[in-house]
C-alpha cells in the first residue's frame, strides 16, 4: 500500500487536518494503462489491420476511512472533505516505496459517510485526462551573455577571431527524465531577445519565435499544448515555426539551448520539467 496519498492537498494517509487517523484502503486506477484502438476489418479477409493504440486518460478511485477524537471532528471535516477538488483541474499526490508521483485530476465523485460517530468511511473518484504520471519538478535557467556577433577583430590576428557569431548561445540547460515515458516541459524567455530559437539538441527539435521580445516583456512556452504566449496572455501563433515534436525530452534526459539573431545578456531562458514520467 501507498505510504502517502493527497488529494487537493488534503491527506488521505497519516494524520488529517484536525486530528483524525487516515488509512487508504484501496487505489484503483493509479498504475493502469487502457489503450484507445480503432481496428479496421480485412475485407474478405479473416482478423483486421494492426492499430495505432493511444493511451487514455486515467480513472482513480480511493477509498479509505478517518477515526476521530469526537464525533463534532467527523462531522466538520466530513464536510470539508466534500469541498475538495473544485471544478478544475487539482493535484494528486501518491508516493509508494519507489516513487512520488503527482497527476493532475478532476474531481468525478466525493463520498463521505458516517459509519459511527467518529468514523467516516470516504470515496474519492477522479480522472486524469493527461495519463503520465509526473515525478517532482525541476526547474533551470540559463543566460544569454555574448550571444551577439563581435565581428572582425582588427588588426588582423592569426589566426582568425570573429567573435561569437549571432545565433550561437553558450546555454543550454540538463532536462531529466528517468522515467518511462517522453513528457513535455513548459518554458519561459525573459527579453530582450530577437527572435529566439529553442532546440532539444538530441532530437534535433526546435521552435523559432519570430517576434522581438523587449526588456520587461517575456515568453510563456507550453511545448505539450503547442501554445507561446507573450506576457502571458497574448498568443503567438502566427510567430511561430517549428520542426519536430515541439521538445518532447525523451527517456533517459535531454539538453535544451536557446538562440537568437541578437539578445541582451540579461536575457534568460528558463525551463520547468520533471525528473521523470511514467505510464
């Protein structure tokens, strides 16, 4: 059984917020895999053609009970319990022997009943449309300096010296993933920065901003939903080429850079991963 379960961040194993004794009885759904197939039908033929499967989103049911000091304890947090989750997307948080891992989920079920007077027996159903099941977060910057062009050196050397040529930057940025499974990150550019050029150098992927970017102003990069925005609320859509699978880091970790056709050395680029994702 799990060591620690939250949901919303409220305990279901240890101690709950006012005092009572959690124990998760069952997890369902949590390390389960079902596949989405279409199969087509051989014409005139015995069987049918092989299918693509796609994974869909997971359905997680908890159950567990929460003994009290007083009946007044179980009858307020059972209706606390029942505020969990809200309309959205919340987290939870399930850590094993091996792992913590954290899904994003939406709440489908709460139920939470009185079996005596200090006991309440719970069932918490949710589902997680993304089924990767993500390890803690990591978060790393790297910066821009002498990213722009220094041009000839005179007088004349030998051998040769020009610069730094533009679109070539010094950072580049260690992506985890230990896991099993390849899982995008999200990113952000701080300006100024002309036309900034995101690559995963392993694949081979990258996305090009067209688009100056000024000092203040910055870049929020959804590489999973395909989406830049600038300051966080105007879409870039039309600024944006890309080739590849927009970053995805595969198994085993990645590196990402960035370049640009000129940028500020306080310009930054700043990427938010996992240490790994799992099926």
């Amino acid at each position: 059984m799990s060591s620690m379960v939250s949901f919303d961040g409220w305990p279901l194993t240890g101690t709950s917020p006012a005092g009572g004794r959690n124990r998760t009885l069952s997890i369902d759904g949590w390390l389960a895999k079902t596949l989405r197939r279409s199969r087509q039908p051989r014409a005139g033929q015995d069987g049918n053609w092989a299918s693509t499967g796609r994974v869909e989103g997971k359905t997680i049911t908890i159950k567990g009970t929460t003994v009290y000091a007083s009946a007044t304890d179980a009858a307020i947090e059972r209706r606390q319990m029942l505020a969990l989750g809200g309309r959205g997307l919340t987290e939870l948080m399930i850590e094993d022997a091996a792992l913590t891992l954290t899904a994003q989920v939406e709440l489908d079920a709460v139920d939470a009943r009185v079996v005596r007077d200090t006991m309440v027996e719970f069932t918490i159903t949710v589902h997680a449309p993304d089924p990767v099941l993500y390890g803690p977060p990591v978060t790393a910057s790297t910066g821009l300096a002498d990213i722009a062009g220094t041009g000839r050196v005179w007088p004349r050397v030998w051998p040769r010296d020009w610069g730094v040529p533009a679109g070539v930057t010094p950072g580049s940025i260690a992506v985890p993933n230990a896991g099993t499974t390849a899982y995008w990150p999200t990113g952000r550019i701080d300006g100024p920065i002309i036309n900034p050029v995101v690559t995963l150098n392993e694949t081979g992927d990258w996305i090009r901003i067209n688009r100056t970017v000024d000092a203040g102003q910055w870049l929020d990069i959804d590489f999973g939903s395909r989406r830049v925005m600038l300051n966080g609320t105007v879409p870039l859509t039309y600024a944006v080429t890309f080739s590849g699978q927009w970053l995805a880091v595969p198994v085993g970790g990645a590196s990402i850079s960035i370049a640009a056709d000129d940028a500020d050395p306080a310009a930054l680029l700043t990427i938010s991963a996992f240490e790994g994702a799992y099926e």
